[in-house]
C-alpha cells in the first residue's frame, strides 16, 4: 500500500457524508440474509473490490481500516484551527495520518477507494468477508488507523460488522464525542472496544463514555509503551487500547 516514489499531495479538507456527499447506506438485512451476502462476496475475494481493502499499520497487531484525514468532520475543524501555530495546543493540529507515507497519492488514492466504498450497500458483507478471511479467532484489528466516522449510518453499520465477527477482538478510537454517546451500551458487541479521544494535549479525558484516550506532553504520564519506547503493541506485549478494563490509555505527545 505505501509506496516511496509517489508524491505527496496537500490535505485539504474535504467534503463529509451527508453534506456535499450522498448519505452512507444503513445495512438492515437480516441476519440470514447478512450472511448469504458475505457467502457471495467471499468468492473470489470479492469482498475487496467492494470494500478496497485493509491497511497494516507498522506498529499494530493484524489489520486496520481507515479513509483520508481529510475526510475527518471533528478532526478537520482541530487541524484548521492549529496547522500554522508553532505551539499546537489539539491532537489534530499535527496529525499523523496528515503527513508522511499517508500524503503519497497512491495512498491518498486507495483510502478515497475505501471512503466511496461506505455508499456501496454490500459494504458491511465486504467487512465482514475480509475479516473472516483475514483474521483467526482472537486477532486484534482498528477501525480508524486514519480519519474518523461519518455519519449515524456508519456508526451503526461498523457495529453490525464487530457483531457478525465476534470472535475478533476490534477497538476504534473516536472524536465523534456525540454520535458515541448516542448509543446505549447493550448496543455495543462485547467485542469492541470504543474510545472516545480526547482533543487538547494534556486535556482531561472525554467525559460521558467508559473508555478514553488522552495525550500527554509530560513521558511519565503515558501509558503506551509503543508511544514512550517505539515499536509495535505485540513487541511491547500491550494490548490496553483493546480491553474494556483499561479506562484510558495515554499516548506521548509524538
């Protein structure tokens, strides 16, 4: 997926589901038929043509999914805001999936693909084909190695997709504060881990919702060892963003 000879592109905000775009498709098939139509898209590795695939972050465990920061409704307002300030006081204001292998246009190209992928209505059987076939019975995978949620629809699609494939341990970290704290808790599969990411560096954890991050400027406030001492959550033996018993886990300022 990176690739070194690509040129960079500029990331600009752009136009959020439901505003200039159509609205993302809520997937209401039973689920006789949610499975009939993961049987069908599983032949062939259909299921990527529809869905685009999966990313590998360096430093996660298994696979991740995620579409351009650009495309972040929150997050874009934080990195507008703090871009041109030397002393960036938000999380956004030097974002990661802004800059680096995430600005090469074959990567920019491939997480548009996933993005026009969400209006397709066989999205939620293409996730769920991918990670069956991808993924063993107790794998971690992330929602959101880049960008965040859209819309209610999608929120509601990715937890028919963590309910369908139980057996996966996932965790999606979120800025969508409101959207999160629309659910009720029974509405979340045992399965997934959501985060609600707090927005100021050195800010006070969100409110309103079981499980948090924050980030930390000062190293012996952290509690990722990936953030504090580099490599990847499996060489630091760390599985923390997955486990509903960790309230909030706190990244080092990078």
């Amino acid at each position: 997926m990176f690739g070194v000879s690509c040129p960079r592109l500029p990331l600009r905000t752009l136009p959020l589901a439901g505003d200039a775009e159509p609205e993302i498709p809520l997937y209401t098939g039973s689920d006789e038929q949610l499975e009939s139509d993961v049987l069908s898209l599983t032949r062939g590795n259909a299921w990527e043509k529809v869905m685009g695939g999966f990313s590998r972050p360096g430093k996660m465990p298994g696979l991740a999914w995620g579409i351009s920061a650009a495309r972040c409704r929150i997050g874009s307002v934080l990195f507008e805001k703090d871009k041109d300030k030397a002393d960036k006081q938000t999380v956004c204001g030097n974002c990661y999936a802004r800059k680096g292998t995430y600005g090469f246009s074959n990567v920019q190209a491939k997480l548009e693909e996933r993005y026009r992928a969400l209006f397709d209505p066989r999205w939620v059987p293409a996730m769920v084909a991918g990670l069956r076939v991808n993924l063993e019975p107790g794998e971690k995978f992330r929602f959101f190695d880049s960008c965040d949620l859209q819309s209610e629809a999608h929120l509601r699609n990715i937890l028919r997709i963590c309910a369908a494939v139980r057996d996966v341990l996932m965790w999606m970290p979120s800025r969508e504060h409101a959207l999160v704290r629309s659910l009720k808790p029974s509405e979340v599969p045992e399965n997934l881990v959501i985060r609600l990411s707090g927005n100021l560096i050195d800010g006070k954890p969100p409110k309103g919702w079981p499980t948090t991050s924050t980030v930390v400027s000062d190293i012996d406030e952290a509690s990722c060892p990936s953030s504090i001492e580099g490599g990847s959550c499996d060489e630091n033996e760390c599985d923390a963003c997955w486990s509903r018993d960790v309230k909030t886990v706190k990244y080092l300022r990078h």
